[in-house]
C-alpha cells in the first residue's frame, strides 16, 4: 500500500463577493479533486490548536501526526533551520529572516517583489559579513526566505510575521520583550546596509522592488521529534519548494526531494513535483506534496490568481498523480490552515480534507468544497489524528 500526503497551503477561504459569493475551492474547476471526493469521503479537521498562532509549522506538524502542544519547537526558525542543515546549539535562537520593502514605514511587500534567490544570497551574504559575531549568523535560504540565528533569551519576544501587516504601519508591529533592542538595531542596521548595496541599486535600475530591510520574525530553539517510521512504520519523502515544510520532513525522518523549478509561486514545476511523486512511490511508502501558490496568491489578496493555482494544482499535479500511480494507494488532499483573500493572512478556522483510496468508503459527496465538507458531519477535533484515516489505524 502506498501513502500520499496532498497539502494545498492556505488553500480554504470564506466567500468571497467578487466571485458570486462562493469560495476560490468552489469557483475553480476541480475535476480531479471532485473525482476523488465523488468515490470517497470529505470533512473538516481543526489544524491549528487552541492557543496557537495559525500558521504552516503549526498546521503542517499536525497533518503529519504530531500534536504541536509536544512537539512544536515556539517558531518555524528551528524548523527551517533543520531544512539548509544548520545544528543550532541549545541557547541558538533560530529566526525567520525576511528580506522586505518597507517604503513610508509601511509593509510595502514582505517578498520584496518576489526577489529572486541569487540576488537574496548576495544580499545575505553582505549582511552577514557586516552583521555577524560569534553570536549572530545570517544562513541563506531561498527567494525572500532566510535564517538567522543569535544566542540569546527570545522566549519572551513577540515578533509579527511581515505577511500579516501588508500595507501597514510598522512601528506598531516591531519586536516587543526579552531582547527587542538587539533585535530591532538588526532590523534598523539591515536598513542602512541594504539601502546602499549594488544589489539594490541594480534591481531598481531594472523596475524591480528594492529588499529594503530584513524582517526577523518565528523565532524558536531547537526540539526532539520522533521520526515517522517510529511512530507509524513507514518510510518517505517530502517534496516542497519551502524551506519549512523541507525542514519538518528532516526533522520527522523523511527523505528530502528537490524538483526543478519548484519556485512556490504560481509558475512552479507542478508536473515535476507528480513525476517526482510517482518515483518516490516506487521505492518508499509514503510521500508528503506540500504546494504553496495557494498560500502565496492569498496573501496577494489577487482572488483570480488563487483560483489559478487551485486548478493548476487539480489538473497538473494532481491529475498527472492518479493517472499515472500503479497499485494500491490512499490519498489524503486538503489545506493546512485557511488563507482568506480578503484578510490576505492566515486563520484558525477548520479546514476541508478527503480521503480515497483503496478501502476507503463513498460517502456520496457532490465535490470537494468548504460547504461539502461541512455538510458532511464529519469532523475530526484533533488534527494530529487525520493522519490515522489516511494510515489505516484510526
């Protein structure tokens, strides 16, 4: 029996006026989803529990099986972390480092215009050069996506992460607590750096968005999980385009499989990461799928674009999957945790799932929507159980 995992990242939404009232799921054309649903069943599952912020790390642990009030490390840093191979030592605190726009103190773009990773490295790069000491490292990741790690007492920092402030005023969201000085004088530093890099004069010699500043925000230290095998007994690969998702495939034991051209945007290699799929399942049990062009179109607010990266998740990766997949199989498709385009950040709310595959019973379901999946009665209060549906053992 072969296990696949399907995560649409932020993909659940509210209705949305524009579109007639209905949500992007229900306005896109989802044939392949709405197959599955058809000869299996739909629900909704609580992804983020009680008391914690929603966001990818949180929901992510708990669609693999693991309840965050154990496991979660207090932010994505020491999970991203884990994904570019960095050993964080027991007094690193691992953050989240964005390069942003911030233009008349406003959240202008927390991507800064998507920026594109070569540039990002040379940027960090000079940071790290001008910034670090032997308590303070810049680490590049990826596009706009990048670590820092400083020694130090953060337990009581509150940081805001850039994507929920666009277009807002930032000195109301700068860091507040244990360690705000060192960090906001990183922040106010990055500036001065930045602002006068070749880097910066060329991209907007080009029309392109300047970073302006760096962002630190998801900080957190280190923690001890169980990998998958132990907990469940099956062996996999997780394929992402996202140094967090990356980061929690290490951490939990799963190979790591890097596609070509998988940028996390509306243009990534959909049909790459299906034949990157396919492959993994003919040597392992399990295969975690983490797309995240729903997530980043919702914070665009662009409800046109959302719908776009729903249906090319549908028939480019999806279709390619099941059309092409040999022997047994379940697959489980659902968000992580909803991304409303009108909120442009993320909620709480309980997200849509279905489940089909062999064994697994037709519930009769029109389609795969929110309102489907409501309707269903079905509702599963644990997040980190989900996963038992899909395993068989629940």
């Amino acid at each position: 029996m072969k296990y696949i995992l399907i995560v649409g990242d932020g993909m659940a939404d509210e209705p949305v006026a524009g579109i007639g009232d209905i949500t992007p799921l229900e306005a896109a054309v989802t044939e392949n989803m709405d197959l599955l649903a058809r000869d299996g069943f739909v629900g909704m599952v609580k992804t983020i529990p009680d008391g914690f912020k929603p966001g990818s790390d949180v929901a992510n642990l708990s669609l693999l099986g693991y309840d965050p009030c154990l496991y979660y490390p207090g932010g994505r840093g020491p999970i991203e972390a884990a994904s570019i191979g960095v050993e964080l030592a027991g007094d690193d605190c691992a953050f989240r480092c964005n390069l942003v726009t911030i233009q008349d103190d406003r959240m202008e773009d927390f991507t800064s215009g998507y920026i594109d990773t070569e540039d990002a490295v040379e940027l960090i790069t000079l940071l790290n050069m001008e910034l670090s000491n032997s308590d303070i490292h810049f680490y590049p990741g990826v596009f706009y996506r990048h670590l820092a790690v400083i020694k130090g007492d953060f337990k009581n920092l509150t940081c805001t992460a850039p994507h929920d402030i666009t277009g807002k005023v930032i000195h109301d969201y700068l860091p507040v607590g244990t360690g705000e000085v060192l960090v906001n004088t990183l922040l106010n530093r990055s500036k001065e750096i930045l602002l006068t890099s070749e880097v910066n004069a060329r991209r907007i010699s080009q029309g392109k968005k300047p970073a302006t500043r760096i962002w630190l925000w998801g900080q957190g230290y280190r923690v001890g999980i169980p990998a998958l095998y132990e907990k469940y007994g099956v062996r996999g690969a997780v394929i992402s385009a996202v140094d967090l998702i990356k980061g929690i495939g290490r951490l939990t034991g799963l190979d790591v499989i890097n596609v070509k051209g998988a940028t996390g945007w509306i243009d990534t290699n959909y049909e790459g990461k299906a034949d990157a799929a396919l492959k993994c399942l003919q040597e392992k049990d399990f295969v975690f799928v983490h797309v995240v062009s729903t997530d980043e179109t919702s914070h665009t607010g662009d409800v046109g674009l959302k719908v776009k990266a729903i249906e090319d998740l549908d028939k480019r990766f999806l279709g390619r999957l099941i059309n092409n997949i040999d022997g047994d199989f379940r697959i489980l498709v659902l968000p992580d945790h909803p991304t409303p385009v009108r909120l442009k950040t993320h909620t709480s709310d309980p997200v849509p799932f279905l489940l089909y595959g062999k064994d697994v019973p037709a519930d009769k379901a029109e389609r795969y929507s929110e309102a489907e999946a409501e309707k269903s009665g079905l509702f599963i209060r644990e997040g980190h159980e989900l996963i038992n549906l899909l395993f068989g053992t629940m």
